[in-house]
C-alpha cells in the first residue's frame, strides 16, 4: 500500500508569463515561492512522512520548501515525474500555439490530441507511472507529498478514470496503491 498526494509546483516565472514549460527549467515567481510556504499549513494535518519531487526545479524547489516547513528531511528526486515534452509548443503562449495550430489547444483539453508536435506522447503516461511504482517501493505503507506538474495530474487522473479540470498551483490529488493497481482518490487543494 501507498497514498501518495501528487501536487502541481508553485507558479513559475513561465507560468507569469503564460508560457508552454514541459521539460524547459524556469525557476519559482516570487509567487510561486510564497505559494509553497503557504501549503505547509495545509498540508500540516495530513500524516505525511516523505516529499518526493520531480527534476525539475520548479516542482523540485516547491518541494524543498515545503520539506522544510514540515520537518520532512531531503526530498526525494525523479526525474519520472517530470512534465510531459511538449516539443514544438515549449516557450510559447497559447496566443502563439493556437495561431500555428488553430484548435489543438481545444483538442488537447479534452484529451483528443495528447501530442504536441515534437512531444512526448504515449510514452508519457507509462513514464509517469513507473516513477510512481517506484516511490511504492520505496516508500511502501507511507503517506507522500510528491510535488510534479499539472499535466503529469490531469494524464495521471484521466489514465485512472477521472475527469480532470485544471489543477491549480499546489493543488492535486491522491493516488492510492491497492491490490489491483493504482486508483484516484479525493482531489486536494484549493484555487491559487
């Protein structure tokens, strides 16, 4: 067994700016970072033992942050649980992408179109699912934060069943491991 509470990072200089991220590396707004700090309270009450992160810095340093706050010791880093590639898409803002692809964007929300060109496509969801096979081990019988992406929750969710809107910065879900296999649980968090 292991629940496993997979939030989005705080937001990133990108995300201010409305820019496409995938695997590109832009660090916390100022935001973003006071994002985190404000998660340790809510997080509080939760029973978790560990923190585990993605790569990259922005999920990685959301981690740190909230470790710390919580008394959690080092975060455990994977680079599987990093954000889809979104190829062709990254660095550009949604203006950008839908005058070089009209409708994609569309398409995408609902789960049509799950490959930006030059992206990662189905690989994505049995990357993911993996990094979380390993944190059961590691972390079998224990409650995790793992701080990832908003597209890693929304495939994550969708893959299980569900029917994902937007997560919010620090905002997510739990994951429970059980005899057949992975299953969602309660969405977490609030609006950021």
């Amino acid at each position: 067994m292991a629940d496993l509470l997979i939030v989005r990072h705080g937001e990133s200089a990108w995300n201010a700016l409305g820019r496409w991220q995938g695997w590109a590396d832009p660090p916390l707004s100022p935001r973003g970072e006071a994002q985190a700090e404000t998660a340790v309270h809510s997080l509080r009450d939760l029973g978790l033992e560990a923190v585990a992160a993605s790569d990259l810095q922005r999920a990685r340093r959301t981690a740190e942050i909230i470790a710390a706050g919580l008394g959690l010791g080092p975060v455990h880093v994977d680079d599987g649980l990093r954000e889809r590639n979104v190829g062709d898409f990254t660095g550009l803002t949604r203006e950008e992408i839908d005058a070089r692809w009209p409708g994609i964007l569309a398409e995408w929300r609902t789960g049509r179109v799950q490959q930006a060109p030059g992206g990662e496509g189905p690989e994505f969801i049995e990357r993911v699912l993996a990094a979380l096979g390993r944190l059961a081990d590691r972390f079998t019988g224990q409650r995790v934060l793992v701080v990832a992406h908003g597209g890693l929750i929304r495939t994550v969710h969708r893959h299980l069943g569900g029917e994902p809107g937007p997560p919010h910065h620090l905002g997510g879900l739990w994951v429970h491991l059980v005899d057949e296999g992975w299953a969602a649980g309660d969405t977490w968090g609030r609006p950021a």
